[in-house]
C-alpha cells in the first residue's frame, strides 16, 4: 500500500513540475544560470541554443566543467596534457559565440573517464560550495532521470548524480557546515532545474532554437578536435569539405519538433525526498 500510494503522489505531482514553471525558460531576463557540464562540450551540444538565448537576454550564465576530457583521441602522437590545452582552448571560443565570457567558464580538473573516481565526499562537497556561492535562479545539468541513467557513459552518470546530491545538499547547512562556518557559504534551495540529454520517454520541456540554431552550429564546430578527421589525427583547423560535413551533421541531429529546432530538458523544481 506505501508503494501504491508513493506512485500516486508521484504522478499527481507530475503537472506541477511540467507546467509549474513561472517563467519561460528562454524568456528570463537578469537572471542567475549555473551549468554543469561532463565535458567541455557537452553544454554546447545538449543545451548551447539554450545558453545563447539566455545570454543574449542579458542572464548571467556560469558554466562549470567537472573533467579537462584529456583522454578522447586516437592520435597516438596526442598526450593527455596537451589535449587538456586544446579542450580548454576550444571550448573558450564554442562558448564565446554562445556569448558567455571566458572568466564565467570554471574548470573543475578532473580527469576524462575518471570522474566516477574521484574521491568522495570531496566531489559533491565541491559541487555543493559552487551552488551556494553562485545560487542561482535556474540550474542546467545532464539528466540523472530514471531512464538515462541506464546507459550514461561513466563521466556524464557521475556528473549527473553528482550534481543533484549537490542540490540536496546544498539545501541543508549541516552537510558541509564548514562552508558556512568558514567560508560565509550559506545553504541554498535551487528554484528551478532543467537536465539536458533526457530519453524521449521523460522529456517534458523544449526550447525553440530556431533563431539561434547556425550559431549552435558554429559553436559546436570550434570543438575542432571532437570531429574527424581531428579525432584520429589531430589538425587544429578545417578543410571545407569537413567543415561542411560536420555542419550538415549537426543539424541533421537536433531534434525538431512541430517543424522547428528546439533541445529538449526534463524540468524539475525539486529532488524526490523518498
């Protein structure tokens, strides 16, 4: 009977965090954006028309990366250290066009593939301080939604589940009280989430990018070295014929829906208490 009635409390509460929301998305103003990304990447490729749209409706958006993503290339004359450089270097510019300034990108240094490595409670610890030092109005993350988990590759799972433990902690001062008691950190409830990269099945809230969707493209393509032929063997700029190719494929990709681009959130005002 305790399980039937949690599902029904469950799905009776599931307008509320579809259609709760006051305020459209893409419509905020002078608003406050923190989002955590897996890679310096994955912001762009699963929420950047969405980051463009805030920023040029003058939102202060902050992007924090958990991993430097040192490990993605079949080069065998690449290093992890260099790769470092060139990953940091590319999505400085991706995200510039987004309109996000360099000094809002902040990088958390763990390493590519190891994030579900890392030492623990450190990661959310550090997660839970960046939340109640920027508090924001909205937070953007991949999905840590039912379905998703399934097939996460490790990095973006760590990330996700990372990141809502972090709102849950955030809220309580006695997790981490030292970052009120030392460092004036006080505890923050995130109003309003919105998690990139959900399954069909639990999508909820899509944004129209159709103003915004060759930007994206654009973007996406200063990641040079996530595209072949950079991925085998490393060039630092395009031939036309690749570049064209790549663009074609990237908006081949985004999703549509009712005959316009748009990328698709699970919304959410809340973590699930039981």
């Amino acid at each position: 009977m305790k399980i039937v009635l949690l599902w029904l409390f469950a799905l009776l509460s599931l307008p509320i965090l579809v259609f709760g929301q006051a305020q459209r998305l893409e419509q905020m103003q002078n608003k406050t954006i923190l989002v955590f990304t897996p890679h310096p990447d994955d912001d762009v490729f699963g929420a950047g028309g969405t980051i463009a749209l805030l920023n040029r409706n003058h939102n202060k958006v902050y992007i924090f990366i958990y991993t430097n993503d040192d490990k993605g290339s079949y080069d065998p004359d690449m290093n992890s250290q260099r790769l470092a450089r060139i990953r940091r270097a590319e999505e400085e510019v991706s995200e510039g066009l987004l309109g996000t300034p360099k000094e809002n990108i902040q990088w958390m240094g763990y390493d590519d593939g190891m994030l579900e490595y890392a030492p623990q409670p450190k990661l959310t610890e550090e997660a839970t301080a960046i939340i109640r030092r920027i508090r924001p109005d909205v937070l953007l993350s991949v999905d840590p939604g039912e379905w998703y988990e399934r097939w996460h590759k490790s990095d973006h799972r760590m990330a996700a589940f990372n990141t809502i433990d972090a709102v849950r902690a955030a809220e309580f001062w006695l997790y981490f009280p030292n970052q009120k008691l030392q460092q004036g950190l006080q505890p923050y409830k995130v109003p309003e989430m919105y998690f990139f990269y959900p399954s069909p099945q639990e999508a909820n809230y899509f944004v129209n990018i159709d103003s915004v969707a060759e930007l994206k493209v654009d973007a996406g393509t200063k990641q040079v070295s996530q595209f072949e032929p950079a991925v085998n063997k490393y060039r630092s700029d395009w031939e036309a014929a690749d570049l064209e190719k790549a663009k074609k494929e990237m908006r081949d990709e985004q999703p549509r829906k009712d005959g316009h681009y748009v990328e698709a959130f699970r919304y959410a005002t809340g973590f699930v208490q039981y």
